[in-house]
C-alpha cells in the first residue's frame, strides 16, 4: 500500500436508502470505514420522502427485496403483494436494525458539496451545518427520482389553500375530507394517488395533460405458504430478476405480437392483464418494447379495457393515449383507477386541449375556466437520474462540477458507475444504469462495487477513475440500444423522464440504458475480468498487469 493523507473514513456513501444500506453493509464487508449521511431525519431515501396517499411498489415483493442477508431474508414478513411505502419503509429499518447499520448512518446530514482534492487523493464532503469530512471514496446513492419539479405555471406562489408535492408529502399527513382537491399530474405518482383520496374528498378535479397507459395490478395478501416459498426459493427468484432485461422475477415472453392470430393475441393479453402489474408489459410477446406496430397492438388492448371499466364514453375516450403508444411512458401500475373515473364527484378535466394558465389565489384556470379548489396537489414528477447529482457540487480533478461536466460533454459515464474527472467517486443507479425494478442493480452494483474496490485495496491501486474510452462508449451504447426502442419513437411524443423530456431546457439524451439488466451485467462483468481497465484513467502506472477477458 502506498502513503496515504490521514482522512476521516475510507468510504462515504450519500443517501440511506436502499442504495445507502446495500452499500454500507458490502463495504464495511471489505473492512472499509464506511458512514452514510442523509439529509432526511429517517433512513428509506424515496420510502422516506414519498408519503403520499397511495404510495406502494410497482414491483412484487419478492423480488423487490435484498437477497443477501439470510436473515433479513428468513426473518422479514411481507404481508401485500405490492407493499405500501409504510411497509417498504418498515423493512428498510428492519434491514438497518438487523444488519446493524445505525450506528454508522447520520441522519439531518445534508450535503452541500463534495470536493475532490487531486494532491491529497481525497474527497471533502461539506455539509449544510458547516461541519465537513474526509474521505477516499465518495459514493452516491441518493436515488434517481429524487430531485422534484414543480411545473412552471404562472401565479403558482398566489394561491391561498393547501398545495403539496407528492414527493414532499407532510409527515402528519393531510386531511383531505371534504375538500375540492385538484390534481396536476398522472404519471406513477398520480395515478396512485387518484383511487386512494377519492373517497374521502368533497370534489375532485384530476387535470390531464397526457393520458397514460395503466396496468391495474390485483393487489392481494401474501399468504403464509406463499412467503415460505419466497423464502426458500429466493436465490432463484432473484437470479431470474437479474436475468430479466427489466429486472423483474418473470418469463421473458418468447414470441412476437404480430406473429399471432387476432384471437391468440386477445387471449394471451387478456390472461396477462388478469395476472395484473407487470405481467402485462413483460409477459405477453417480447417485442412491446421494441416494435411499434406490437406495442400499437398493445395499446388497442388497453384502449378497450379503459372502454370496457369507465362507464361514461367521452371520459373512456379522454383517458385513452393516442399520440403515443404502450411504453411511450414508463409504465404505471394502477389500484382501481380507472374505476374511479365512474365516481360522481371526480371530474376529469383534459388540459391537453386547452392548458392550465394560470393558477389564481383560489384555484386554478384551465382555459378561461376557474376552478375552485381547497388543495392543489403537484404529481409533477422529478429532474429524472442526474437531477439529484447535479444539485450539488460534486467538484472533481481542476474544480469541475458534475453538472458543468454534463452540460458541456454531454451525458457521459463509464456504466453509470463512475466518471472521467472525478476519482473514485462512484455512483449507485447513476445515469445510463438500466431501466428496471431498481433493487436489483442497486444490489448487484453494491456487490461489484465491494469487489472492485477490494481489488483497488490489494493492489495498490489508489484512484479508480474512468476512462475518456468508457464515457464516449457506453454514451454511444446508451443512445443506440436506446433508439432501437419504441422508449425512443415513442417517448418523444410522451415527453417522458427517461428521454429528459419532462425537464425544460435538458437536453434529449438516453438517462437510462434500454439494453437490459442482463446485458448491463455482462458489461459489468467484462470490467472486472479485464482487472477494471476502464475504470483506470489517472492511476494505470500503479496497477498490475490486468489480466484479457
Ligand atoms: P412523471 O411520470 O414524470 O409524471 C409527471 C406528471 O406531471 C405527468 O402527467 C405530466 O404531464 C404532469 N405535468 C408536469 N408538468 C405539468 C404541467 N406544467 N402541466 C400539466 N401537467 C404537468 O412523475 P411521477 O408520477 O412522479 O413518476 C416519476 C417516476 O417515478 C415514475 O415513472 C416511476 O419510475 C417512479 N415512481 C415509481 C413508483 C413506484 O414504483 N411505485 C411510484 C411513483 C413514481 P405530461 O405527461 O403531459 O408531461
């Protein structure tokens, strides 16, 4: 080992979310002197912060768990198949208790900024309260839904009722009984939010700018059989969720939607429709991703059940996409929200042909239309994947930030780990990760991450940096995987995040990597069998002979 700088910690891992506790259990592994700060008072990151009615996975919990720790795995109890948000918050507690990881977690901890210094090898990371750390590794997992956006609507600070963002949901929650409420916002969010304060609410006016296409899910209890064959199969279930180009624990589907009858193909979407959630995106023919004539087929399906569920035509007509089709938008899964389209007091008000204008002291304008509303309620989504990264200063070699690095060059990473300019600061679901159920390459990233840097610490090796190489292949890897989509064709027409259409003013670029989990994997693997060749820019002389893939 060469000299190094006295420092505070080997490792500091933002954000104590999933990500966070993954990270600070496989280092300290390694023996490495880890701490996780977040600026929240709790730890669960998103399961933190999210608290909105309604909020729960879009994932099954069998595989939207870790795998790693047996007795997290043989102790935990899920009780709903798609758990709600409390329940997921729960078992990350759960998770941090029995793994023992408070006591390495600081809580009301915000980062300013974190800066790198090129002399010393080592980051400082400056917190909100003025008190600073250092630290060789610099690690984020600060979730790739993080950053929340408000939609920049004229007179938004005049309004005089309540008005709360699904991602900065109070933690008292909110009496909404009796209220006018108004809803901008129907992406995942919002269409969980629509069945759930329904009922309780006087009136309800949804505002739609882009209708979505739902899959309702047919949420259920987990029986006690059912988590005993979790619980004794999980390495299996979790092998396939890796095995999954979406990371979801289900039979990629082996045939394409063209390749059917008329009759064949309504039958089989009509079964996986039935299973509910993903099953209906995954499951059914393997080209709904990729083929836009399929996912058009696809659409149609859903077009006729929102006809078949919505009992008034002309708001079954409204809630249907037509300017785009199926996985235009990632997919939201829906708990009777169709349904609740049939409710007296819900009215959908479309603001894709005549837009919000102005939101007033008591309402909203749609059009010259006032509404009156007691709560707004903002379901407008986030500054998807780099937004959280790029709102910090996260200073690299010369005082370049991140942000100025993207806006400059371009999206650019080596894999989503890591960056040129910026030594062994590495990052956990980083832009151009794969588009997925998020735990799975949470924790395989944390394990790469564990074996990657035990080998920089046994051999010497004192910077992991990307290379230029990696950056401008895995950006061009992202854009043609990525274009070879209909997320491509027809995520320009929805204006989703993972293009960064949603933002204002960000560039069109690929967040996400559409190739696949599994084909991630392989790449990921490929690094590490090549004695992490990409991932050494600035400390080659130092490292050994990489061993050829
Ligand atoms: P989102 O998908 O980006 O949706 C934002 C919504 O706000 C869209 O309907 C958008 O309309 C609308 N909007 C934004 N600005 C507007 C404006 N100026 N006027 C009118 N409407 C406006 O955000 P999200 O629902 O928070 O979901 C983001 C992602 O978070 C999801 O895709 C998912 O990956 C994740 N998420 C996951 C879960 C889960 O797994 N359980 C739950 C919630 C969220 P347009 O479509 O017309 O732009």
């Amino acid at each position: 080992m060469t000299e190094t700088t006295p420092r505070d910690h080997d490792a500091v891992v933002i954000g104590a979310g999933f990500s966070g506790l993954a990270l600070l259990h496989h280092l300290r592994e390694i023996g490495l002197d880890t701490i996780v700060v977040d600026g929240e008072d709790g730890i669960g990151g998103t399961w933190w912060v999210n608290r909105y009615p309604g909020v729960r996975t879009d994932s099954e919990f069998s595989y939207y768990s870790f795998s790693f720790s047996k007795e997290v795995r043989e102790e935990w109890t899920w009780t709903q198949r798609y758990p709600a948000g409390a329940e997921v918050l729960d078992y990350l507690n759960f998770v941090a208790d029995r793994l023992d990881l408070r006591k390495d977690i600081r809580l009301n901890t915000r980062v300013d900024s974190a800066v790198y210094d090129e002399d010393a090898n080592l980051w400082t990371v400056n917190f909100a309260d003025g008190t600073s750390v250092t630290t060789k590794y610099l690690i984020s997992g600060m979730g790739v839904l993080s950053q929340a956006i408000y939609p920049d609507i004229p007179g938004i600070d005049t309004f005089t009722g309540e008005k709360y963002h699904t991602a900065h949901w109070p933690r008292t929650g909110v009496d909404l009984t009796g209220k006018k409420v108004g809803l901008i916002g129907l992406g995942a969010s919002g269409i969980q939010i629509v069945p759930v304060i329904a009922p309780e609410v006087d009136e309800f006016f949804v505002f739609q700018r882009t209708p979505n296409f739902i899959v309702e899910t047919n949420n259920d209890a987990v029986s006690p059989e059912e988590m005993q064959y979790v619980r004794e199969n999980y390495d299996e279930i979790y092998a396939k969720a890796a095995a999954h180009p979406f990371g979801v624990a289900m039979e990629p589907a082996e045939f394409s939607a063209l390749e059917v009858s008329p009759e064949k193909r309504r039958a089989i979407f009509e079964s996986k429709w039935n299973e509910g959630g993903f099953h209906f995106a995954n499951e059914c023919f393997n080209d709904l991703a990729t083929n836009h004539e399929a996912s058009e087929l696809g659409s149609e399906f859903i077009r006729s059940k929102i006809r078949e569920i919505v009992k008034d035509p002309a708001t079954a007509e409204l809630l249907s996409p037509t300017t785009y089709s199926f996985n235009g938008k990632r997919v939201p899964t829906g708990h009777g929200y169709y349904n609740t389209f049939n409710l007296p007091h819900v009215h959908l008000v479309d603001t894709e042909a005549e837009p919000i204008t102005e939101i007033t002291e008591k309402g909203l304008k749609v059009g010259d239309t006032e509404y009156e509303l007691d709560v707004i309620i903002f379901a407008t989504g986030f500054d998807a994947m780099t937004g959280t990264l790029t709102n910090i200063d996260i200073r690299g070699r010369g005082g370049r930030t991140l942000r100025d690095k993207w806006l400059e060059d371009g999206l650019k990473s080596n894999l989503g780990i890591n960056a040129n300019g910026f030594p062994n600061f590495f990052m956990s679901l980083g832009p151009q990760t794969p588009y997925s159920n998020l735990v799975v390459p949470i924790q395989l990233g944390a394990q790469w991450l564990q074996r990657a840097l035990k080998w920089a610490e046994e051999n010497g090796v004192e910077r992991f940096e990307a290379t230029p190489e990696s950056e401008d292949w895995w950006a061009a890897e992202t854009e043609r995987t990525g274009k070879s989509t209909v997320m491509y064709s027809e995520g320009k027409k929805a204006k989703a995040w993972f293009l960064g259409e949603n933002v204002p003013g960000k560039p069109e670029e690929f967040q996400v990597y559409m190739g696949g989990g599994q084909v991630y994997q392989q790449h990921c693997r490929e690094v590490e069998e090549s004695g992490y060749r990409s991932l050494l820019a600035t400390d080659s002389a130092s490292a050994p002979e990489p061993a050829r893939a």
